[in-house]
C-alpha cells in the first residue's frame, strides 16, 4: 500500500510545518516600507502577459466586440435591434422627418380605410331602406288594383247607397 501512495511512507515528524502569517516586528515594518518608498515606480509592461487595468480590459473588449459585429453582419445587426443602439445611429436620426411622413401617410391611409368602411355601412343601410320602400309600394299598388276590380268598386258604392244602372246609358243629341 506505501508503494503506491508515497505520501503514506512518511512520518509525521518529516512533514513540513504549514506556513503561518506571522507579525511582523517594528524594525521590518520600518524596512518594508523604506523599501517601497525607494523604489521607482516601474513603468507597466506592454507585452501580451502584461496587467490591464479594468478601463483597458473595456476598451479591448468593445474593439473585439466591434472587430465580431464587422465580421458578422446579421448577428450584429440583431444584436444592435435588440440592445436598441440601432436608434442612435446618425444615419437613423437623419431618417427622422422621413418617419413621420410615413408615419402620417399611415395614419392617413388607415383613416381613410374607417371612413369607407362608414360609407359602405351608410349605403348598405339606405339600400335595405330603398328595398323596405319599394316593397311597401308593390304592395299598396295591388291592394289599389284590387279595390279598382268592378266587383269590389259595386260593394263599396253599395255601402254608400248607389247602385250601378242596368240599362245602357241613352245618348241625348245636342238639337233636342
């Protein structure tokens, strides 16, 4: 078993002490801070290892960003419609007077299609009148033709006291 697990073999005496932070005495503070203070600052690295500061790593991140969106044109323009930063564009807000115009000639075209619809509704409406009206017409008409029949007219003057003659009428000459 210790050939395989080495770390086994040895005793606890030859184990290494852990590390402890220790405090440090008034003389070493002295000397570490003697030690900073004499030290020039040294200018920061420019290499590919070097240390950036928060506002580098930014500004890298937006050029990378920038060098994607250039390289793929749809996933950025999806990506500038979703975020909004399509809107603030200066060739989008040189396009403003335009959008209105459409935007007004919308509104137009879409009022225009409520007033037809009214109209429509106004003439189906006077149509069903005429057609109530020409139907009422038909309607007297033949009760008038009705009342008009030699039977009917006898029975009505009837009620009245007249009778119709039985003889043919007599024509008298103008001479007599």
């Amino acid at each position: 078993m210790k050939k395989w697990f080495p770390f086994l073999n040895r005793a606890k005496s030859e184990r290494p002490a852990p590390r402890k932070n220790r405090t440090l005495t008034d003389a070493e503070v002295l000397a570490r801070q003697a030690q900073t203070d004499a030290a020039e600052p040294r200018p920061a690295p420019k290499g590919p290892n070097h240390l950036r500061t928060s506002e580098e790593n930014r500004a890298k991140q937006r050029e990378r960003r920038e060098e994607r969106r250039k390289n793929n044109q749809i996933g950025g323009l999806i990506r500038e419609v979703i975020s909004g930063e399509i809107l603030a564009r200066e060739a989008l807000v040189r396009q403003v007077p335009f959008l209105i115009y459409v935007c007004f000639l919308t509104l137009l075209y879409v009022a225009l299609g409520y007033q037809t619809e009214r109209i429509l509704r106004q003439k189906q409406h006077v149509q069903d009148k005429l057609e109530e009206a020409v139907s009422e017409e038909k309607t007297l008409r033949a009760e008038f033709e009705s009342e008009l029949q030699q039977s009917k007219l006898q029975q009505s003057t009837a009620a009245l006291g007249l009778e119709q003659p039985t003889e043919p009428p007599t024509l008298i000459s103008a001479a007599e």
